[in-house]
C-alpha cells in the first residue's frame, strides 16, 4: 500500500530552517500558453515605400540630403513624360538622375483620359530626399488624381432671400454680411455648415445665413471627374434692406 507523506520541500525556498510547500508549475505554464493564445496577433508592418528604391544608395548610405528640380510634360492619363533636369543639389551625388528614374516610373491613372493634354503647361516637380527619416517627397509612385473644388452653380435670387432677413434688422435698415464655411455633398447641397463671421454680430444675420444656405445649388467636388462628399466651400452672403 502506497503512503501519501508531507508535500516536498522546496530546497531553493529553505531560508534558516523554514521550508515552503513546492508550488506545481505546470498550471501556471498552461495559464500563459492560453493568455499567448487568446492574445490578438500582431500586425503585419507595412511595405515599404517603394520610392525608397529611387534614393541614390551612397548618399543613402551616409545619410546625405538632396534635392532635384524636374521639369515634365503629362499625357492624357496625367502621367509624367519627357522629363528633364532642371536643377540638383548637392550635386554629384545622383539625385537628378534619381528623380528623373522616378519620375520614368511614375503610374499614370487608367480612369483618366484627358482632352487636349498636349496643351497642359510643363510641370516642375521639386523631389527631396531626406535621410533623417528616411522619405522622399512627393512620392510619384502613387497614382495620379484630376481633383476639382466644389463651386456655387446657382446662388438664391433676392426674393429666395427676402423672407429670412431678419426682422428687425429690415425695420432699421440695417445691412449685413455672414460668412459660411461648409461641406458640399456629393448630391450638391451645403451641409454641415458654421458661421465663420457675421457682422453686425447682433442682428441675427448668422442664423439667417444658416437657413439660405440650403437654397444653395452647389457643384460638389469632383474626383477624377466624378463627385464626392468632403470637398469645403466658403460661401459670403451679403444683406441689403429690402
């Protein structure tokens, strides 16, 4: 028959003739594996930029700065062509060449095809490489985009106007000027609007503002041709006694 004695001493715990009791590891090992286990994974770095490709690599290696002035034409799909050096510094350490491989290299958009590019003025590029971090800017490997601002397509006439100016204000002849700042939707209406600056500060021109900005039909801004939320306007609106 097997005798069960007193738990093992643990000799690394014997301080002056106390023993303690010999603590089992082996749950403490499988509580960390559990904890490893349930811990999300860690994120994958990113890619590295692939501009960097272009750094000439012994200035790269010794930490030196540089920058080089290009100058190019686009086709019709804004990418960069017959570009020439206009200007490097310090020079004689490859940056012009640098920046003109770059720029070679440079995607053009396949969703863009732009009438008359022949007609679009020479471009002049300013490429700077910086060791310390390491980046050089503007990056041509990204794809081009043709983006145009939001602008007002039809103001409200004085009579759309008429009815929010403020009362008070119209009994004492009392003129006014409120600036807006706004978001354009992509449907072409002011939203998100705030007043920026309203003068007289007293007469309650902000908050008519405020109503007449929805009157407002708006080209919204435009991404490659195509409209999108997010473009911001500033919209002045006068007030003269009716």
């Amino acid at each position: 028959m097997k005798h069960f004695g007193a738990p093992a001493k643990n000799p690394r715990l014997h301080r002056h003739g106390q023993a303690a009791d010999v603590t089992p590891m082996r749950p403490a090992i499988l509580v960390a594996a559990l904890i490893l286990a349930a811990s999300p994974a860690l994120a994958d770095p990113p890619p590295p930029d692939p501009a960097l490709a272009f750094y000439p690599p012994a200035a790269r290696a010794v930490g030196i700065e540089g920058q080089a002035t290009i100058r190019c034409a686009r086709d019709a799909q804004m990418k960069l062509t017959g570009c020439v050096l206009v200007s490097e510094t310090p020079a004689g350490h490859g940056f012009g060449a640098a920046a003109l491989a770059l720029a070679a290299a440079s995607p053009g958009n396949p969703k863009l095809d732009l009438p008359n590019s022949a007609r679009l003025r020479p471009l002049d590029l300013t490429i700077a490489f910086t060791a310390h971090p390491l980046a050089i800017a503007p990056n041509l490997t990204h794809v081009p985009h043709v983006i145009t601002n939001p602008d007002i397509l039809q103001a409200p006439s004085p009579a759309e106007v008429e009815p929010y100016y403020p009362a008070r204000a119209a009994r004492n002849g009392v003129s006014g000027r409120v600036v807006l700042n706004c978001a354009v939707s992509a449907a072409g209406a002011l939203v998100n609007c705030s007043v920026a600056s309203e003068s007289p500060p007293d007469e309650a021109f902000g908050a008519a503002a405020m109503h007449i900005a929805t009157l407002f039909k708006m080209k919204p801004l435009l991404l490659d041709g195509n409209p999108v939320a997010g473009g911001r306007i500033t919209i002045p609106i006068n007030f003269t006694p009716p």
